[in-house]
C-alpha cells in the first residue's frame, strides 16, 4: 500500500480467475478421480495403495480430521527485535 491507497491487483471481493479456472477444469476429471480412487480402495494388490485411497476418499468426503495438539508446562518464548531480547 502506498500512503494507505492500494495501489495493484484485485479489487477487494473480486475472485481470483486463475483459480476457477483451473477448479473447472479440474471438476470434469472428479468423477474420474473418484472412481479410481474407489477402484484402488478394493483392487490394489499394496495394502499401502489400498489405505492410502481409501484415506483420501475420507478427506473429501468429510474433510481432513483436525489435530489437536496439548502444550504442558511453561512456555518461554523470546523474540529479538532490533537487538533486545523481549519475553512472551
């Protein structure tokens, strides 16, 4: 920003065209992707192939599972800025 004007790019709320366009072409092959993802699922001889599908289908599905992570104890973080040492 210059002087707190934008200045370049998109106007705020205006889609990102490269991206849909791509997303469309990608929606024909879903179909596809999915009966092959399927298709290995049930055939692939690799036990490997066969959960790493079946693991996919899933992430469509009902998206990706969420990771929870648990922090315990105290937490020290320092940060340098400009050569001085600030905790957090």
């Amino acid at each position: 920003m210059a002087n707190g004007f934008k200045i370049g790019g998109r106007t705020k709320g205006t889609k990102n065209k490269v991206n849909s366009d791509i997303s469309k072409l990608a929606r024909k092959h879903a179909k596809a992707a999915i009966d092959e993802l399927a298709t290995q699922m049930k055939t692939a001889p690799e036990k490997a192939v066969r959960v790493s599908a079946a693991r996919e289908l899933l992430d469509r599905a009902y998206g990706r599972p969420t990771q929870n992570q648990n922090v315990e104890g105290g937490l020290k973080i320092t940060v340098k800025l400009d050569g001085s040492d600030k905790d957090l």
